[in-house]
C-alpha cells in the first residue's frame, strides 16, 4: 500500500517539514508499505538521503503550491494507487485540500498554526505543544484533529535511543549547536561569536550546517578561528547520536525541539520564525527548555550569558531532561499510523460465523463493566438472541475489519420507525487507537444512506469517558442525563 508525501525543502522554506515527514514514511514504510515524496523544489543533498532510504521521490514542475499543483498530486496519488495523501508546508491552503479530497482521496494535512481559511482533510495534525483546537473551528464535520506532542513524529534513527539515561557532569562543557537546516540569518555565526566569549574549562563544541545553509564556508572559517574546539557536521543523518554527546544545545524553535525533548538534552532556543515563538514560550514556562528570544533581539552577549549559567548548574539541566522525555515518548509516529490506518476500515455484515467472536467480545470483562447488563452471558443465550438480530428486519449488525480484513469490532442498530439505538464494542487488541470514533463515523453514514433512520441515539454509563469522548469526535451531540434501570447514563443524538 502506498502513501503520497507532498512536501518541499530548500533554504527559504527549511528542511523540517521534510524531515518530520520522513518520521512518517520511516513507519509506513516499515508496517504498510510504499512511501513516496513529491517535490516542486530542488534539494540535492535531503533527496540523495530519501534516495539512500528506498523512498522515490516524484518532482513537480515549479508551478509551486497552485491549483494545478494539486489537480497534478491527485493524479499522481491515482495512478499510483495510492491509500493516503500527506501534505506539509504553510503555503498549501484550503483550496489544495478541497482540490484533493475532490479526488476521491483521503488527506493528512500536516500544520502548525491554522493558517488555513477552511481544513477539509480527512486528519489535521499539529504536534506542537501550543496546537489548540480553536485554531481549527472551520472544518469539516468529518476531519479530525491530532493535537499535541503525543502526536510527534521521531524519525527512526531517534528510535532507538527510548529508554536512554542521560547522566549530568557537574559542570558541562559538551555544546550542540542546530540551528535548522537553512539558518538563512545566519545565527548560527552569533552563536559562535557568544560561545568565544566565554571562559569555560574544556569547552567544546559541534555546529549542525543543514545543507540548504548556504553560509558553509564563512562557519567554517569561524569555527578555524575560534578560542576553543568546533567541528562542523554537514547533512548529518544520526543527529541523535549528536544529542547523546552534547551537554546542551542551543537550537531555533521547530521540529528540533521535540528531538531534544525525547533526546532529554537541556537547551536554549532562539527564533528564527514567528510561527517558532508560541512553542518555545510554553516550552520556557514548562521548564523544558529556556526561550532566548527572537534572534534580532537577543544579543550575542545575552546568549553567552544564558549558556555559562547553564553550563553550571547541574540540578537545572536535570529538571530539563525529566520533563523533556516526559513531554516526548517517541511514540508519536505509531499514533498517527494508527489513525491512518483507522480511516481505513471498512464495514462488512455480520454473518452466523460471526457468533462465537461476538460472544467472546461481549463477555470481555471491560466490555461488561461498561454495559448496562454486567452478568456474564452464556452462549446459549447469546446464540438465541444473535440469530434473531440477524433475521430481525429492524436491525442492522456491522463488523467493522481493517486493512488486512481482521475483525476489531461491532456496531449495532436497533431501528424503530425512523429512529435507531446504536451499539458498540472494540476487540481489546485494538482498542485506545482511535477506531472507535472512525467505527462510529462509517456504521452512522451506512445507516443514514441505507435506511430510512435520520435519528441515532446513544444511551452510555456515565462513567464511561472513553466511549463518551468517541462520540462526541464522531458528531454527536450530549442531549439529556437519563436512567436505564438502576444506571445512571448520558444520552448523546446524531441527526442525518
């Protein structure tokens, strides 16, 4: 199965929307199947690595970010059968996406600060640690939105370094310099020119020089005429080897950050753009990181100063590190997978072969805490009523199955005129993974257009917040508190 990844990189745009799509194309690739990126912009050196991956690379004429931009990735995405479109970059708006869900494809759309008019994607993801839902009120009654760092994408070369410990000198002297893959700026030389004030014992240092950075040479020659040891490193691939040497770093706000924060490496930050800024003041206030400022703003002397008195104090850099790799667990490319592959379900009717799975999913024992019966049932029982649900003309019994066509759960209808009762379970391997919600969306859109039911109701204990919050993803809406028996529940409605 393939994914279609449309993103770009150069010295004006960066290299992080590419990279943190390679982080998704690393776990396709190893779980689903095919990756391949689509570019309208030339970057020789981030190619050569998609290259070395076994990742195609597809270009675009550089009619970059146009109607026909999109009109020429849907294309792309048919003919090469592909089951998902992924788009990352600021200058792909809402009219890209309506171009590519017009298509007939589903889309992740990647983003950071809403700057979309409309979001018609099938998943919008922001992994910041400022995404907020209000930034995405205008959308589709279908998108769904992945918010927060549970959701960042971790390359897998960062991987394998869960679960390190990283230990703290008393003193630091080991300085990891990164400041983006293009630094058009050119901060990266104020920061060297900071570091030269300094006084440290055995301080040294590694500059990251992405290769869109076009100031190679004048570094270069800064890190020859230095007080102390720099080396550079030019299109590093294992930066978190990099992280794993350093004391600190100081790097620009961005993608870098949530490496740093899993890497549990203490750092400054400076912003090289606006969208930088609300990250790496929340970071500053979570004490995760310390915010220098806007790069015009903070003087070399000022970031000299911020680095000595980090330098120094151990017990800070420690916070740092435990609150980092609490914030980032590198679990955050499995999660979006998850999702991708939940739009992918599909439904089939339930069938008598169906029974003994059905019987065994209701007597799990959450699944039974959560119902309004919580007595075992006997399969006898359970044959009796699930033969007369599927000859019952007033029910309709789906199984939901995934891309492999495996069973992962239930939804049931109970129809009575123009209204039914909706019913469902998750099979335990499968559940927490966000098939709930997309069991929900695709069993309502079924019934709506195969029956003649326009009112669903849903009646779930009130402790159930789980299955509450699924609901609530999948457009229903919280109408009255009721009793069913001696249970107190929440009544949610969708209406056609």
């Amino acid at each position: 199965m393939k994914v279609i990844i449309r993103t770009d990189a150069s010295s004006q745009i960066g290299t992080g929307h590419l990279m943190r799509c390679l982080a998704l194309a690393h776990v396709w690739q190893g779980i689903v199947g095919e990756a391949i990126f689509v570019m309208a912009t030339d970057a020789a050196a981030l190619e050569a690595r998609l290259k070395s991956e076994n990742l195609k690379i597809f270009h675009l004429p550089m009619h970059l970010h146009s109607s026909e931009d999109a009109r020429e990735t849907s294309r792309l995405a048919q003919q090469l059968d592909a089951m998902w479109v992924v788009v990352d970059g600021y200058y792909f708006g809402s009219e890209y996406q309506q171009i590519i869900k017009n298509s007939g494809l589903n889309l992740l759309f990647i983003d950071d600060y809403g700057h979309a008019d409309h979001y018609y994607a099938d998943l919008v993801l922001n992994q910041n640690i400022s995404a907020d839902k209000d930034l995405y009120s205008k959308r589709e009654l279908y998108t769904q939105i992945l918010l927060g760092t549970d959701y960042v994408l971790l390359r897998r070369e960062f991987l394998q370094w869960q679960g390190w410990q990283r230990s703290h000198p008393l003193v630091a002297s080991k300085l990891l310099i990164t400041m983006g893959g293009a630094d058009p700026d050119n901060v990266t030389l104020k920061i060297i020119q900071a570091l030269n004030m300094l006084d440290i014992d055995a301080m040294e240092a590694v500059v990251v020089v992405g290769g869109s950075n076009p100031y190679y040479e004048q570094l270069l020659l800064a890190s020859q005429n230095s007080l102390f040891p720099i080396r550079l490193e030019k299109n590093v691939t294992n930066m978190p080897k990099l992280m794993a040497w350093a004391d600190v770093a100081i790097t620009a706000g961005g993608s870098t950050c949530w490496e740093l924060a899993f890497m549990g490496l203490p750092s400054l930050i400076v912003t090289l753009a606006e969208n930088q800024r609300a990250s790496a003041q929340k970071l500053d206030e979570m004490r995760v990181s310390i915010y220098l400022g806007w790069h015009e703003d903070v003087s070399a002397a000022e970031i000299g100063s911020a680095v000595a008195d980090l330098l120094i104090t151990a017990h800070t850099r420690v916070e740092m590190t435990r609150r980092g790799q609490e914030l980032v667990d590198g679990e955050g490319s499995k999660r979006v997978l998850r999702h991708l592959e939940a739009k992918l379900l599909k439904l089939r009717c339930a069938c008598p072969e169906d029974g003994r799975l059905l019987w065994e999913w209701s007597n799990d024992p959450d699944v039974r805490a959560v119902s309004f019966s919580i007595e075992t049932i006997p399969w006898e029982e359970h044959f009796q009523w699930f033969q007369s649900r599927l000859h019952s003309p007033n029910c309709i019994f789906y199984i939901g199955v995934n891309r492999n066509n495996v069973p992962i759960g239930q939804i049931r209808y109970d129809i009575e005129g123009y209204e039914a009762i909706i019913s469902i379970s998750i099979d335990r391997k499968f559940r927490y993974q966000g098939y709930g919600c997309n069991l929900i969306n695709l069993g309502c859109k079924n019934i709506f257009s195969d029956s003649n039911v326009n009112i669903i109701h849903a009646y779930i204990k009130s402790h159930n917040q789980v299955s509450i919050k699924a609901f609530y993803k999948a457009d229903f809406k919280n109408m009255e508190k009721t009793k069913l028996g001696k249970h107190e529940a929440v009544h949610l409605v969708r209406k056609k």
